[in-house]
C-alpha cells in the first residue's frame, strides 16, 4: 500500500473516532484538499476494500480498520525509538515518524519491535495495537 493510501486510512481511522464513521468534508478538512480528490481517492480505497462508504458515511473495513491500526504501530514504534534509544525530544518525534512508518518493511518493524522489547505504549500515551497482546 502506497503511503497517500496509508495517510487516508488512518485519517479516517482517527476521524471516525468518535462517531464509528466520517464524511468527505471532514477528510477534506484533515488534508485541506478538495472533496473531489477525497472522493477519487475513497473509490479507490472502496475498491481496494479498505474502506466502505454507505450515503455520506465513510468507514474503515475490517481490512482498513487493521492496516490502519498496523501503520499507526508502526509510527508509534519509530516515535519509541527516537526518543527513547536516540534520545530526541518527544515534541518534535512526530514528523520524522511520520516519514519513516511509509518506509519501514514487516522485517524492519519485526526486528525494531524486538529491540524495544514490544512497548505496548508510545512516548505520547498511544497504544501500539500490534503489541497488545504480546
């Protein structure tokens, strides 16, 4: 999956937070973009199966709903290592983690999870889905 798939899913993850779904408006609004390419891109993410779309809600499959859940760990990882191995200063993580979880293969995550010792909670408080139950 190619990293502006992986930004749109976890927004919409993250927006359908607390209503169970989110709209074209609001992912418009998160990206500040044009609905029409919100749109060209949630056919799309439908026809991967990542997403369903009923009316005007927009939703995260069961597919979307653990991929989004698998980049957002691996985001989380990164942010654990940076500031906890590298030391940097866990207000400024956010944007290099953001770079690197597009980048980070299964076999990278697989070996950075295991230096790590599998946290199950990020630097900011987040959970690391993909460590809870280890």
């Amino acid at each position: 999956m190619n990293s502006i798939r992986q930004d749109y899913i976890q927004a919409i993850y993250r927006l359908s937070k607390d209503k169970g779904y989110t709209n074209n408006k609001s992912i418009s609004e998160y990206f500040s973009i044009s609905r029409p390419s919100v749109s060209e891109m949630i056919k799309k993410l439908i026809d991967d199966g990542l997403v369903i779309q009923e009316k005007n809600k927009i939703f995260l499959s069961e597919l979307g709903d653990k991929s989004a859940k698998e980049v957002l760990s691996k985001h989380r990882i990164w942010e654990c290592f940076l500031v906890d191995v590298l030391g940097i200063d866990g207000s400024i993580v956010h944007d290099q983690s953001d770079l690197l979880e597009h980048v980070t293969s299964e076999e990278m995550f697989a070996a950075l999870n295991k230096f790590l010792n599998y946290p199950k909670i990020s630097p900011k408080g987040k959970r690391i889905y993909t460590n809870e139950n280890k």
